[in-house]
C-alpha cells in the first residue's frame, strides 16, 4: 500500500471515533481521526457523566473525552483538527478533502455525531449559553430555584424537564400539540410531577432578554388561535430532537429519512464496502455515549475485517 493512501480514516471524535481509533490503533492500523470545530463531540459541553461504566463517583464529560483522546493517542492514533468539506466514495481508495487537502483511505469509519436542532429565532445565537441551552445537563445547575421553559414533547423533552425539576422552583413545558409525544411512562412521569407545568398548543416565536443579563422569557403564540403571551424565566431549553451530520455523504450513503446514515444488521457497514458508520450518526434511537462506544468498537473491528480480506 503506498504511504499517501491509509488504511483508516475516522471522521469524528466522540466516544464512537475515539473508540473506534483506540480499536484500530491496537490493530496497528494507525488511524488517523479528525474532528472539527468541537473536538470530543457533545460530550464536551456535557458536565457530570454518571452513566457512563467504570466511574463510581462520575466524570466530568471533556474529561472523559480527553482520557479516551489520550488513550487513542497511546496506540499511535493521529488525532487532527481539521473540517472534510468533500468526499468521493465511488471507488478505492476513498478520498476526503479538508478544502484543497486531499486524503485518501482504504476504509473510512464516520462518527460525525448529530446537532441539536434549534428554532432558528432571531438572536438565538447571541443568547446561547446566556439562559438559552440545548443540554439540560450542561446548564440546568445555574438555574436554582428559578423558572425554567422547556421546548419540545418527545422522550427528550421529557427527560430534560424531569433532570430540571432537581433545580427550577417550576418547569414549564411548551408542546404545539395537546399530548405529548413521549413514551408512555415517560409523559406519565412529567404529567405527575408536582414542579412541572405543561403548556399545550403553543410555540415559541420570539425570545426576551439581552445577552448581558441573559434570558428573560420569551413569547409563545397559541397554534389554533394565533394569540400570543408573553411568559417570564430565567432559562430556556431546547429539547426538539437532533439532526445527524451527514450532509457531507448526501447521494453516496443511504440514509433514512431524517438523515441518519443506514448500517446493516447486527453490523456498522453502510451499502459501500468499506464505509462504517457509528454512533449518533446513525443511532437516533439510544444516542447514549456507552452505544456510541459500542458501535465504534464494533466499526475498528469490521474495518480491520475489510483490510484483511481485500489485502
């Protein structure tokens, strides 16, 4: 094989690349991972980790995510930060360009992860991480004792607002249907709790506050009627899904449709030998960081398979 072509290029850095680059370090197949602009993935802006095996006591997420980079780096992984803006997987060696860079691979491993989605308002970006948040867990602890607004009605709302009881004096939820979307048991805990208020049939359409002093409420219109009400809190959490980040493999991979990339049974293989995908970018249903890790165990595994037959 020539030295300008890998063997294994990981496209991401989150609990399923950097897992899948430690697996294929050990296999020495000196994997290159890159990442873009947030390395480590959702992980990082994620405080205590409790869930995750091994950690009795929990770990703060970016530390969790250095440990692994760590570990990866150990076996002789690369770890580059870099953003691929095209690939060509019509034929081997793949080929992935950072701008003018082009790098060229005999397997890929994508871990590219998925992005909260958010509601696009104006000056939701400049009030992002001033009361607004898309990660309960991140923020929820600033937030004691104050009122706080959930956004959404699925099982990811309804966990957020449960995780959020711990510290606002009121949650309330806002849903634009009249049930909530959730799992049975889940809306049933939300509907039964004492510190949570559903809000139905409305929508957030404008955001209050400034960035200095934060959130200060924001203002839903009612979805039948079209009336509007203002409503006063001290944060604001999106809990409205996520959108896989696969943009960059639109007409190569199959992909469901919301987006998320498609893999065989029981396997990490996308419908182009070579090409694995684990973790968020093709997990919508647990996005757990111990399923992304699995997952890019299981894509090292399947991609030194590969090599050895088509040696």
């Amino acid at each position: 094989m020539s030295e300008s072509v890998r063997k294994v290029v990981i496209l991401g850095s989150g609990p399923a690349g950097l897992t899948a680059g430690i697996y294929a370090a050990r296999a020495n197949l000196e994997p290159l991972i890159v990442h873009g602009p947030q390395p480590g993935g959702q992980l990082t802006t994620t405080t205590d980790v409790e869930n995750y095996p091994g950690f009795a006591e929990g770990i703060m997420g970016p530390e969790l995510m250095e440990e692994m980079r760590k570990q990866a780096e150990r076996f002789d992984a690369k770890v580059e930060q870099k953003l691929a803006t095209k690939v060509d997987l019509s034929s081997r060696p793949f080929s992935i360009w950072f701008d003018e860079e082009e790098i060229k691979t005999e397997t890929l491993i994508i871990s590219t992860g998925a992005t909260a989605r958010t509601l696009g308002l104006d000056r939701e970006w400049d009030l992002m991480g001033h009361g607004l948040s898309t990660c309960a867990t991140c923020d929820g602890a600033f937030f004691r004792e104050q009122e706080i607004v959930v956004i959404g009605g699925g099982d990811s709302a309804a966990e957020e607002a449960l995780f959020l009881t711990k510290f606002g004096k009121r949650v309330r939820v806002v849903h634009r249907r009249d049930e909530l979307r959730a799992s049975k048991i889940m809306a049933e805990r939300v509907l039964a709790h004492p510190k949570i208020e559903m809000i139905w049939n409305s929508e957030l359409v404008e955001l209050k506050g400034e960035k200095p002093q934060g959130i200060s409420g924001g203002i839903l219109k009612d979805v039948n009627t079209g009336e509007t009400t203002e409503i006063e809190c001290a944060a604001i959490f999106y809990a409205i899904g996520h959108t896989p980040n696969t943009e960059l493999f639109k007409g190569q991979l199959d992909m469901d449709e919301n987006g998320y990339l498609i893999t065989k049974p029981d396997s990490t293989r996308t419908n182009i030998e070579g090409v694995f995908a684990c973790g968020d970018v093709q997990d919508h249903v647990f996005r757990q960081a111990v399923t992304a890790a699995g997952s890019g165990c299981m894509g090292a595994i399947e991609a030194e398979r590969f090599l050895a037959e088509h040696e």
